[in-house]
C-alpha cells in the first residue's frame, strides 16, 4: 500500500481516517504497531543495567525505531524530526565541551542525545497513522495501569524484589526502575495520559487506573512527584475551565487557589510535619521525613554547580563529568548535578542552555496549539482532554529542578506523542 498524504486545498478540510482494526491494517502497518506497543510495555525494565545504563527498554526502543523508519521509507512517506533543532544545538555543545576537555566518556551521552530524539521522532511519525496513533494510547494507558499493579502487588505482599524495594532506598519502591524517584516521573507521566485520553473507554477501568496508578506513586515515596502532580492537575483544571468557561472563571478560580494557600499556609508547620513522618512508618520516613535533608541537598548541588559554572569557562566541563569535577575541585558534596538547567548549563555551557530553551520552546508551541486549538474529529474522541497533556508539560519542567529527566526515556514518548499530535491537528494524515 503506498504512502498517501491527505492534505487540505482551497479550504476543504479532509476526510477523516478512519481508526481501522486488524485485516484492513496493512501489514508494515501492523509490524510498527508490534513493536510500538513492545517498546511502551517494556520501558520500565531498566534493571539490571547495561553499559552506559542501558537496559532492556532500549533494545526494544531501537527496534520500533528500526521498524518505523523502514515503514516509512517503503511507504516514501514525509519524514518529520520534531525537537531536532534543540536536540542538534545541546548535542553539538557537549561535543565542543568534550573535544574541549578531551573527555571520551562524554560521548555515551551525546548518543544517549540522539537515541532519545529518534526514539521521539519514531513515535511522532508512527502517531500520525490513526490506527498506531490508538494502539500507542491504548499500550500506554493499560501498561501504567498493569506496571503499577505490579509494584502495589508487590508491596503489599511484601514481595520487595517485585516491588522494587532494596535497603538503600529504605521503604521506597522503585520497581525495574534503579531509582525511585524515577519510577514516580514514569508512573506521573501514564496518570496524565490516562487522564488525557480515552484509549480506554470503560470508565470504571479509568477510575481503577488512577487510584492503582496513584496508589504505587505513593509507594515509591517521591517528594518531587508529588509536588510534579499537584502542578501537573493545577494547570490541567485552571486550562480546563479556561477553555470551557472563559479566562473570567480561570483567573477567578485562580485568584481562589492563591487565597486558600494564603490563608492556609501561615497555619501549616511544615517542620512538625516532616518531624512526625520521620518517626513514623519507613516509607514515610523516607519520603516526607526526609524533605529537609533531601532539599538542603539540593541546595548544596546547586551552588556548587553554580560556582563550577561562574569559575569556569563559558563552552561547560562535557557531558557527564560534573561529579568527576567536583571531585577534582575538592568540593564539600560530590554528586551529579540532579537538575537539568543547572547540569546542562556546567555540562555544556552556555550554547547548552540555548539548545534547552530551543527544546522547551518547541515543545512548548506544539502543546499550546494541540491544547487550544481544535483538533480532527476522530483525535478528539481519542484525546478529548489534551490539557492534561500541558498540565504533564509543566510537571516535568518541574521535574527537571529535582532531577535529570532529558534522558528519560518516557519523556520523549511524551514528546513524540504530543509532535504527532500537532501534526495531525494540521494538513496530514499518514496511512
């Protein structure tokens, strides 16, 4: 079946494509979708970790990647690389940055770099097809679900191998996740897609999802999945009646979140808080007990970062050596960077922070036109909420205060979907 690109002339809107199902899919079609949906259900399985920290999720990322890239070039289909200008500009920064500092090692994250921003376009271009775009949602959605299942199960039944818990993360589930924290952000990013679509149509099964799915973030103890998810609904709720109600209702409603914490805040003792979590249970302990230590952490991170950066030169240490400087530099706490904006600034200079704020931007004229303007009939039955889908843009850039998220591997399927999705609100269908 050749490639065929609907497109609108003279102001006719094209017809919609159809969401097909099984033999009406044609074959190439279908073997994307394969792999697609393998790619999705495996990113969890991070551990045990490869060379450079890859695991199984990439074997199978590549293989979508592979495929889709053959489809499309059997099909002689336009290609698009969404983000390729940001992504380009961050890469050939640390490139300089490594040259500069002769650091080899820094090029496993350069790869790392452009791996992500195919696996990204991979997923944008396959999206654009109505019957991969609904098998993508549907593999999210059922595969957050079934993941969180998983860890609940797990720690429930005191099965710390299935749930993820070890001693050094103390009462924290982590799942096939070496990191808790970054189980919270996979498992924050399936709510806010869940939340987002309606790949599944049951609503008592979306309803089960999201208390299943919130229950395991709880689990995993993640300060900073907590604070991305409140963000995260804030914005979603504030866009939502924004659109449906007009900016009057979305500035009141507002107005009324600032006089509610202003009221409540001053009566809040965050310090007898965390003072009876860190007495109380483990996960508790290690969660909300050990938000001070924790941000004075951070802290600390941060302004030695910021003294690498202000006694450094402007083109960054490379890629992957901020630890490794620290530690030349005698500084009082030696860890990586734990904060995207900080980390690309004294990893890759300033051209760095330029190819960030380029990405960001991107992505961020993408999300507005998918969440403000009308999208396709049938993408709508599909997506019918995409302010969720800002709502998870905005905990993410969170995120990236807390800890490195560029190369998670769910963010660019994050990105790729939202890539596609601006696509097909404009001129092309792709079968």
């Amino acid at each position: 079946m050749t490639a065929m690109t609907v497109r609108e002339e003279d102001g006719q809107r094209p017809a919609e494509a159809p969401f097909v199902e099984g033999a009406d899919v044609p074959r190439r079609v279908r073997h994307v979708g394969y792999l697609l949906v393998l790619a999705v259900w495996t990113l969890p399985l991070l551990t045990p970790a490869g060379p450079g920290n890859t695991g199984i999720a990439d074997v199978t990322i590549g293989a979508a990647i592979l495929m889709t890239m053959i489809w499309l070039y059997r099909t002689s289909a336009r290609v698009i690389l969404p983000y390729s200008l940001g992504m380009g500009v961050l890469m050939t920064a640390g490139l300089i940055a490594a040259l500069h500092h002769s650091a080899a090692y820094s090029g496993v994250a350069i790869v790392q770099d452009l791996f992500m921003l195919l696996w990204g376009a991979a997923v944008a271009n396959a999206v654009r097809n109505p019957y991969l775009l609904r098998v993508f949602l549907r593999a999210w959605c059922w595969s957050g679900i079934a993941w969180a299942s998983v860890l609940v199960f797990g720690r429930l039944a005191g099965i710390n191998a299935l749930a993820g818990v070890t001693s050094a993360n103390g009462g924290r589930a982590a799942l096939t996740f070496h990191d808790p924290n970054l189980a919270a952000n996979y498992l924050l990013c399936a709510l806010m897609v869940l939340l987002a679509t309606r790949a599944i149509q049951r609503r008592w099964i979306r309803f089960l999802g999201v208390a299943v799915i919130l229950t395991a973030t709880f689990f995993t103890g993640s300060n900073g999945a907590m604070v991305g998810l409140v963000i995260g609904l804030s914005v979603a709720t504030v866009t939502r009646i924004l659109k449906t109600h007009g900016p009057v209702s979305a500035i009141a409603v507002v107005a009324f979140l600032v006089l509610l914490v202003g009221v409540a805040g001053p009566h809040v003792d965050p310090s007898a808080l965390q003072q009876k979590a860190a007495g109380s249970v483990p996960l508790l302990a290690d969660s909300v007990g050990r938000t001070d230590s924790s941000g004075s952490e951070r802290e600390i991170l941060f302004s030695e970062g910021l003294r690498l950066f202000n006694t450094g030169d402007l083109i960054g240490v490379a890629p992957g050596r901020t630890k490794h400087t620290l530690a030349n530099a005698g500084a009082s706490y030696v860890k990586e960077a734990h904060n995207d904006y900080m980390g690309t600034l004294v990893e890759r200079g300033v051209l760095g922070g330029i190819g960030l704020i380029v990405l960001i931007a991107a992505a961020g004229v993408r999300l507005t036109r998918v969440t403000f303007r009308p999208l396709r009939p049938n993408v709508a039955a599909l997506v019918p909420k995409p302010e969720y889908l800002l709502g998870l843009a905005f905990a993410l850039l969170a995120s990236g205060f807390f800890y490195e998220v560029l190369h998670f591997r769910h963010l660019w399927a994050f990105l790729g979907l939202v890539a596609g999705l601006d696509m097909l609100r404009g001129r092309q269908w792709l079968r």
